[in-house]
C-alpha cells in the first residue's frame, strides 16, 4: 500500500511539474499518467494469453504522442511483464490491448473498437472531451493547462477491471453511457 502511496504521489507530483510548461509537454504528461493506470488497475488473469505474455499499450487512430508514450514505457514493466507500446489500426487489434488509447473518440469506429473489446478486460482512455460519458473508462481532460481525470468506474467493473481507490480519490466519477458517439 505504501508502495502505491509513493507512485500516486510522484505521479502528482510530475504532473504539477508538467503542467508548468507550454502544450508541447502535455503527452509527455499523459504517456505518465497511461503508465501509471497499469499499476493502479488491477487486470484479471485471463486478460494475458501466457503467463509471459506482455503487457500492451496501444494507440488506436490517430497517435497524438510522437516519440513520447515509447519513451516513458521504454524497459518499464507491469507484475513482471514488459510493456509493449503499439499503434493500433483495426478493433480486432485493439482486443489484444491492456490499456488502449483513443485521441479522437467519436462515431462508428469507437462502437466497433468497443464492440470488439467487451469482454477482453482492456482499459479504455481518451483525451477527447467528454469521452468518459460516451464510452471510455478513463478520459484524460486538459482543463487551464492541468490534466484532469474522468473515470467510469461502472463500466471498468463490468470488464473485470479494478481500479484503485487512490486513483479514483483524485477523480471526477462519471457514469458514461455505451454509445460511443
């Protein structure tokens, strides 16, 4: 527990250092914030195809991250697992993901990628506006240069997911519904 105290704490703390810069750090902060969801979400067993199967964040659509999301995973791990990052172009891609992340959340794409994910125990998150009330279980709102969380917490449940309540203390809770539009 105090283990995650410590990451809770220095993820709050980087992200304060962070907002103090211009916009060109903003993905840099939310490459943070994606790697600290894999260790404050709890994913069940049968998520992995193999005891040794990695641990995969993915980019689905447009990638807003640059070099950024492949820097803060390069050699972390995840209960022993690597993190993979990878750029995800088809939904059935997306249901091999832990975390995916979706820049643009909008219209019959995300029903599809939604869809296809259900029963997989992936992490959904986005920084487009108002995504955790359309769909995704984490959205990550920039508000007056801070970034901010949204999560639905339901909806995370129902894919067999537990998120920690040191996360969810720091978050505004929505209950989103399943359009995905």
């Amino acid at each position: 527990m105090a283990v995650l105290r410590t990451a809770w704490a220095a993820l709050i703390a980087v992200s304060l250092i962070a907002t103090a810069h211009a916009a060109p750090g903003e993905y840099q902060i939310k490459a943070v914030f994606l790697l600290n969801f894999s260790r404050f979400v709890e994913w069940p067993a049968t998520t992995f195809e193999s005891p040794d199967a990695p641990f995969v964040v993915g980019v689905f659509g447009e990638d807003p991250f640059g070099e950024d999301l492949d820097q803060v995973m390069q050699d972390e791990t995840v209960h022993g697992r690597p993190i993979v990052v990878r750029r995800i172009a088809s939904p059935q891609e997306a249901a091999q993901c832990q975390i995916l992340f979706v820049h643009q959340w909008a219209g019959a794409p995300m029903s599809k990628v939604l869809d296809a994910i259900v029963a997989t125990g992936t992490l959904t998150v986005s920084d487009d506006e108002g995504a955790a009330q359309r769909g995704a279980m984490i959205g990550l709102v920039t508000q007056n240069n801070h970034v901010k969380l949204q999560v639905d917490a339901n909806r995370a449940r129902d894919a067999g997911l537990t998120i920690s309540s040191n996360l969810l203390r720091s978050a505004q809770i929505v209950n989103g519904g399943r359009s995905g539009s």
